[in-house]
C-alpha cells in the first residue's frame, strides 16, 4: 500500500486519508484494486505482479485516451513494485445498470440505450485506434492465432467437459476443434480485438460509458468483441435486444470501415460460439477446479445461449461431435442440478470489521443489510475471548446469555425473513446481508453464523457465508 499511497500523494499533492479494497475473493482477477481518497480527489489503485499485462494495460490506455476514448487517465506508475494510479470512474458498472433495471426478460429503455452507446464506441476501439497501436506491447500475444483458439477450446475441454463429466471422443472432438480453428481464421484479423469486452468492464458515470480491462488486448477479428458483449452469460440479454444492438453495432461499424453484412454474419456465430466456449472454461477452472462455487452460477446462463444457438443457428462448417457434446452438456444432471440452483434466492451473508470498511457487493445490485452489532456486549474486551472467534463455543454461549443480542436477532430476522419472502415472489436472486462489529472477530461473526443457520432449512434459498476478517487471520 505505501507506493500506492506515494503515488497518490505525488499526483494530488495531498495525503491519503481513506482505503477502500474494491475487489475480494469473488473475483476472477489476480488484482488488488483499491479505491484511495481524501477530501479532494479520489483514485483507483492496482497492485499485480505481471509486468507485462501492468504495461499492455497502460501504453493501451495513453493510446486510446491520445484517440479520444473514454478510458481511465493514468496518474503515476511504478512498475518495478507492480503498482499504478489511474483515474476513478465510480461504482457502477453496465452489468449492475442492467441488473438494478429490468423484470426478468424486459429491460427498462435507459439500459437498452446505455448499450446503443457502447456499442457505437466499440469500433473506435477496434478501428481507429486499433490502426497504430503498438502490438508488440500485447500480453500474453499479440493476435488472436490458431495458438489462442487452442487455449480456449482446450480451457473449455479440460476443465468444463471433463470436471463436468461430459463425455467426449477426444480424437474427434480435436478434428472439430482443427476445422472450427480454421474456419474462425479465414476471417480478417486486422483489427484490435479488445478481448473481455463485457458488461463489468464497462463503467458508467452520468449515463456515459467508460472502458476498462482491456490489457488481454490484441490482434484479432471484429466478431470476437461484439459476441463477447451480447452474449455475456449472466447479462442474459433478450435474443431481441441482442438482435437489435447488433444492427446498431454494424451500422456503427461501417463510418469506420467498409464491411459487407453478409461476410461479417458469415463468421459471426461461429466468434460467439468460441467466445462462449472460453468463458465455459473460465467458469469450470474457478468453479470446479478452485472450487469457487459462485463462477458455477455464471453457466446455466451460458448453457441458455448455447441452448437458443443450436435452435437458430446453422454454421458453414460441420462440427458434430462438439454439437453432441453441447446436447449432452445440455442433458446432464450435473449441470441442470447448476440451473435448478441459479432459480434459488441466495443469501450472501458476511462479517466485518468497521474499521476496514464495508464488504462489496460482486453481484451487480447495490449490496442489502448492514447491521451494527457494536451495541452488543464485546467478548473481546474479556482475555479468555481474544483468541477466540464467534464461532467458537465459549463466545457462542457468552453471547447466548445476553438477553439484548437475542432482541437483536430477533429485529434483524424479522426485517431480513420479510425481503427473502418479497424477493423470492419477485424472483430476484441475490440479498446481501452485512454484520459488523469493532474487530470483525466474535459479534459480526456470530451474528452471520445465527442468520445463516436460520435459512439453510429455507427451501429456495442457497446460503453463503464469508468472514472477511477471519479470512485475513487464516481462521
């Protein structure tokens, strides 16, 4: 934290007075991304140890800002400790925008337009900027070659197929692999391929879109980022509205560069296919592999994609045992067991430490609860507690025996027993639920754990507990 907190105070010439961590465990980057602010400014904060992706993302960034792109401002680097400052853009991305406005399929007109703009934006990206930039900077490659399409199609064959338990015949399904590799290279790949060009790498302030996460960048096709947008899993955007921004994405395209419909159309699917298959990969080797459940959530909703583009779709190649494996993918108990849980309402429930500020919300929808447990009595000013968490015995009958943390308790499920009710008749599917205490060791923790134990024998409802200090204490 100290270069980070250099950094800020070389740009802004005022001292870091507040420290807000912006991204946990539920993340799928290795990053640390930290918010720094004082009464004055504010700033984002990135600590990752690959030089090469820190540098790709910030010649990428100067570059797209020399071409009037709506991208983060870079404020001070040092690379040699894996640190950069850059500009903060809020706290709301697209796919929360999306997830606070819309009923199941019908997405309220201000998100429809939200993705008109970014759209519109994309091939300024792909095109302008794209004509000069330097390539050699790119990480871990510089185009999107017959190498990338192998380590996605085998991401996706190792760790979703085989963790899955689908079967396949490995021989045939490289020959489907071979002749989709060279079907998706017949394209044109001159242009900048963004690479997660996705809903949370979106930022918006004042309704207007900004761009991040772009350091995976390189050469590549123009189908491959437009695919990865309108057919980003859990966004589970309408086949309507997808049909509709792909019009607006075309038209867009070709102030740009002269591109005939029918040749684009003509490998189009074929990206959102290959697109689908590496976030697939992605989901099993965090979800089944690392056994981060939460990325498990992400594939009912991919499954819905490939379910629609094997009722609407026809390729120009011939790939039928990969279509087999998509039948059976589609068939398979295991992963319908996946959707039967995405249709629950989950509770996310975590204990925390005031003094280190509140958990963030990865889910999209603005957090939920936050209950203050400092007005209970606090085991940890008595010394035969201190090594102990609320999860201990000792502490749990402490605690117990205090008639004011069972009138607590009883207010706190009240109030939550009422939201789970209205959002599973809602059909929402994420509630937050946030105890805090001084140390985030004894009273958060047992509050979490009393709340969680009340609704694991909810039918409908899927529980998960995080302790955010405890994690940190390696308890």
């Amino acid at each position: 934290m100290n270069v980070l907190n250099t950094l800020f105070e070389a740009h802004f010439r005022s001292p870091v007075k507040r420290v807000q961590p912006l991204q946990g465990e539920l993340g799928g980057s290795g990053r640390k991304i930290i918010r720094l602010s004082n009464e004055r400014a504010s700033a984002i904060g990135i600590l990752y140890g690959v030089r090469e992706e820190n540098c790709a993302f910030l010649e990428f960034s100067r570059h797209f800002r020399k071409h009037g792109l709506p991208v983060p401002e870079i404020y001070g680097e040092d690379l040699e400790q894996g640190a950069y400052l850059e500009e903060d853009l809020g706290d709301t991305t697209l796919f929360q925008f999306l997830s606070k406005n819309r009923t199941a399929d019908q997405i309220a007109a201000p998100v429809a337009e939200a993705y008109r703009k970014v759209v519109a934006v994309l091939p300024r990206f792909q095109v302008e900027a794209g004509r000069d930039l330097d390539y050699s900077v790119c990480y871990p490659i510089g185009a999107f070659d017959r190498q990338s399409v192998a380590w996605d199609l085998n991401y996706f064959k190792y760790y979703f197929l085989r963790l899955a338990g689908i079967p396949f015949n490995e021989q045939a399904l490289e020959n489907d692999f071979s002749r989709l590799t060279d079907f998706l290279m017949s394209a044109d790949r001159e242009y900048f391929m963004y690479r997660d060009f996705q809903s949370r790498n979106i930022m918006l302030r004042d309704g207007q879109p900004f761009f991040v996460d772009y350091q995976g960048g390189r050469k590549g096709a123009l189908q491959y980022d437009i695919a990865s947008l309108l057919f980003d899993a859990k966004a589970d955007l309408p086949p309507e509205l997808r049909q509709d921004l792909l019009n607006h994405y075309l038209s867009a395209l070709q102030r740009h560069v002269k591109i005939e419909r029918e040749a684009f159309m003509r490998h189009y699917y074929a990206y959102v296919y290959v697109r689908i298959l590496q976030a697939l990969g992605a989901y099993g080797f965090r979800g089944f592999y690392e056994r981060k459940t939460h990325f498990l959530q992400s594939v009912p909703y991919a499954m819905k994609n490939l379910r629609w583009l094997l009722h609407h779709v026809e390729l120009p190649i011939a790939l039928p045992t990969l279509m087999d494996a998509f039948q059976s993918m589609l068939a398979s108990e295991k992963l319908l067991g996946l959707a039967n849980e995405a249709e629950n309402l989950v509770v996310r429930i975590f204990s925390f430490s005031f003094h280190r500020g509140l958990p963030k919300d990865e889910t999209g929808h603005g957090g939920g609860f936050v209950f203050d447990g400092r007005s209970l009595p606090n085991p940890g000013r008595e010394e035969r507690f201190k090594p102990l968490t609320g999860k201990d015995a000792p502490v749990i009958d402490y605690l117990n025996q205090q008639e004011s943390v069972h009138q607590f308790l009883a207010s706190v499920m009240s109030l939550v027993d009422a939201s789970v009710s209205s959002y599973r008749q809602r059909g929402f599917k994420n509630l937050m639920v946030s105890f805090g205490c001084t140390g985030g060791q004894h009273r958060s923790v047992y509050l979490a754990e009393q709340l969680a134990k009340h609704f694991r024998a909810t039918n409908g409802v899927e529980v998960a507990v995080r302790h955010i200090e405890l994690e940190k204490m390696g308890k």
